[in-house]
C-alpha cells in the first residue's frame, strides 16, 4: 500500500508542512489580516482538492471508532498501516492538537470543512443572508459522539451505519446522488445550510470535531492575547466559531484556529488599544492625561 501511494505520500507531506510552516512562522503569517485571509483560503482550497478530491483520504470518526475496538480488543498495527495517507494525517492530528489544538486540522486541513467554508465565503460574497443559531447547540456534536461510539461497542456494524451522520463518504467517496435518497437527502441539507450558517456541520454535529476537541482542550500554543483583550470586543465580534470569551480569553474547545484575532492583535491600525497608543505616541505635545493614559496602555500591552 505505501509503495502504490508513495508519491501521494510525499504531496500530502507538503502540504501538511506548509500548513505547519504557518503555525510554527506565525508572526510572519500574521502580520496583516489580509495576507493571513489570503494563505488561509489558500490552503483551504488545496486541502479540498490534493486531500478530498484526489485522495479520497478525509479523516472521519470511523476511524476513532476503530481505535476504540482495537483498544477492546487486540492493537494491530498493520490494521492503521494498511491506509498510508490517513495513517500520515492521523499522525499530524495528533500532533498539532496537543501543540495547537484541533483547530489546525478542523479550521485548515479538513476537506470537508474547507469545502463548506469556502462555499460559505462565496455565499457571503453573493449577499446571501446568513443565520446565526444559538451557541449552545454546539454540545449536539458531544452527545452525537457519545452516542456513536456506544453504539459501536454494543454493535459495531450499526456504529458504522451511525457513523454516516458525517457526509464524508457522499462527498468525497461516492457521488451523492448514487447514494440511496436517505444519505442524498442529507448530504443536500447539510450542503446547502453551509450557504446561509458558517460551518454547521463542524460546529454542531461533527462527532470527529468533538472527539478531536476533547483531545486538544488543552493546547500548548493558543493565539496571542495582551491584558487588554479582556475590555476590547473587536475580535470577541468577528469570531466565526465564537470561540472568544466575554473575559478576553479563549475557548481551545471551539477555536478553529484562524488566527484573525491574533493578526488584529498585531496590527497597530485595527486593534483598537494599540491604535490609542500609536496615536498618542505620534502625538508631539501629547497632555499630561494622555502620557498616565499611554503608559496603563502599554503595561496592558503585555502578553497573558
């Protein structure tokens, strides 16, 4: 299986160490909005095509629910082996959701998610109206997961079936429409409210999201906060997966590691603090009040 797929291989190792390059280079990365925008949905893209189209190797829950039985039962390595370019992928999402959270497979690399982002960007573009459905409805994609893998230890054929909740077989596997009415039915829903919601499937229902979330709650390397994050609600605003707490800080469960917070924390003409600050230090004859003002700013400036 490695010598047939080896120079998939290879293109699939590129690709994952270009998005790795941005998380390892983040200053670099993030030094404007615009240029983070432009790799971000560059990589989206290709992740959809090299991962999803060609390769056909979307990472998906079944395979969380194989470690599950290989941990009930016997380890066989060769069982994981036998599918180099998952075995690659699962190696990466190991990785980087200990160092940076789930954020970089779910937010980056995954074909799926990509796809429904990148839809959405358009639908947007096209001034389609967007929805907003209630935060709390992402605990769904918890209790789904739950559910699948119990239902895989009581009886692994039916997990499988339940398993199928993720559209990733009618998309990437078989065309959707060749399906029996029940999955192609669901495929289309699930395609056409990423249109008018951003991400709904990643963000309510996806079992491997959640599994992947519990793995990474506890990232090493979140995106960049200064003290006076707590105060100023910029980024709290425009954060996609909400992921941005009323107190500043951020919820690694949630966060699908854009890192458009952390380029606006960068960016002296959009952060609104550091805006303050530049304007003030440009300022030649700046009052009393300003200077005790600039000076609690630039101690707020620190990093938390």
């Amino acid at each position: 299986a490695w010598r047939n797929r080896t120079l998939d291989v290879f293109l699939l190792l590129g690709y994952l160490l270009a998005v790795l390059a941005v998380f390892v280079f983040r200053r670099s990365s993030t030094r404007s909005v615009k240029w983070l925008l432009r790799i971000h949905v560059a990589l989206m893209a290709v992740g959809f095509v090299l991962i999803g189209l060609y390769m056909h190797a979307q990472p998906s829950v079944t395979q969380v629910l194989t470690l599950v039985g290989a941990l009930l039962g016997s380890l066989s390595w060769q069982l994981f082996l036998s599918a180099p370019l998952i075995f690659v992928l699962w190696i990466f999402i190991a990785m980087v959701s200990l160092i940076w959270g789930r954020g970089v497979f779910c937010g980056w690399v995954c074909p799926y998610g990509s796809m429904t982002e990148l839809l959405n960007k358009i639908s947007v573009k096209l001034k389609i109206p967007q929805l907003e459905l209630p935060r709390k409805l992402t605990y769904l994609r918890y209790f789904i997961l739950v559910v699948v893998v119990a239902v895989f230890i009581w009886d692994a054929n039916k997990g499988e079936l339940m398993a199928e909740i993720e559209p990733f077989k009618s998309t990437f596997l078989v065309l959707p429409w060749e399906r029996s009415w029940g999955f192609f039915a669901w495929w289309l829903l699930l395609f056409a409210s990423a249109s008018f919601m951003w991400r709904p499937f990643c963000r309510f229902l996806c079992p491997l999201g959640a599994a992947l979330a519990i793995f990474g709650s506890f990232r090493f390397s979140g995106p960049r906060r200064r003290q006076f994050c707590s105060s100023c609600t910029i980024c709290t605003k425009s954060c996609e997966p909400e992921a941005i707490r009323e107190d500043g800080t951020i919820d690694a469960r949630e966060c699908l590691s854009c890192m458009e917070c952390e380029a606006v924390y960068r960016d002296d003409d959009k952060c609104p603090p550091l805006v303050v600050i530049k304007k003030i230090d440009k300022n030649p004859s700046p009052s009393e009040r300003d200077l005790v003002k600039l000076k609690k700013m630039k101690e707020a400036r620190k990093d938390v």
